[in-house]
C-alpha cells in the first residue's frame, strides 16, 4: 500500500514539474491568440509561475528586454506540504512598460554551474 501511494504521489510531482510553466495575470484576464503569448496592457502586470524545488540548488533566472518589461516581484512560494524537499513555485510578475513584444527566457539552473537544467519561453505581447 505503502509502495504504491509513493508511485502515485511520485507520478503527480513529476507530472506536475512536466507540465511546466503555468501561467497567471493578476487583475487582468489572460488574452492570447497564439500559445504562449500573454497580452498585457501597459502598466499592467502579469504573474508567470514556474515549478521549482531551491534545496536542489535550482533556481530560475529571466533574461528580456527591461525596455519593454520590468521585473516587479520575484518570488518562491513553498508547497502547502511540510515534506522536505518538496517543489514549490517560483512566481515572477512582469509589469508592461511600453507597447512591445518581448520573450522572456527563463533557465532553470544552479548559479555556479553553467549547465541548465530546463528552459522556457512567454512572449509577452504589450498593448
């Protein structure tokens, strides 16, 4: 029984931490005509989630084109489990500068090591 609720709970993180990148906007309904893009209105801000587990020594880092988008929060949300070890959520908010389409690449690594471990990629469509 033991062993078989291990595979379960096993089989949801790993599924979970496939699944990738999950997205959100605070106070602003998601608009997109293309997969992975969010529109944004200047001065809004969009909230982007990503799975990460920090005891690993992973972290996520975003490159864009602060022109365009500043970074106004980052931060990492713990998992509601009090499982060491466990993933959480890194939450990045962008807040629209000017009108513009911007990607924002984000590497999923470790800050000595040059290796990474995973990367994504939103466009950021500002109006």
């Amino acid at each position: 029984m033991r062993r078989g609720l291990a595979i379960v709970v096993a089989v949801v993180i790993l599924g979970g931490m496939a699944f990738g990148l999950n997205w959100y906007l605070g106070r602003q309904a998601v608009a997109s005509n293309e997969e992975g893009v969010i529109a944004l209105e200047v001065g809004k801000a969009a909230e982007i989630s990503l799975p990460s587990n920090p005891s690993t020594g992973y972290s996520w880092v975003a490159t864009f084109d602060a022109s365009l988008v500043e970074l106004a929060d980052q931060r990492y949300v713990a998992p509601g489990t009090g499982a060491l070890g466990a993933a959480g959520t890194e939450v990045f908010v962008f807040k629209g500068l000017k009108r513009g389409r911007v990607t924002v690449v984000f590497e999923y690594k470790r800050s000595w090591e040059t290796q990474v471990a995973d990367s994504k990629q939103v466009v950021l469509d500002i109006r």
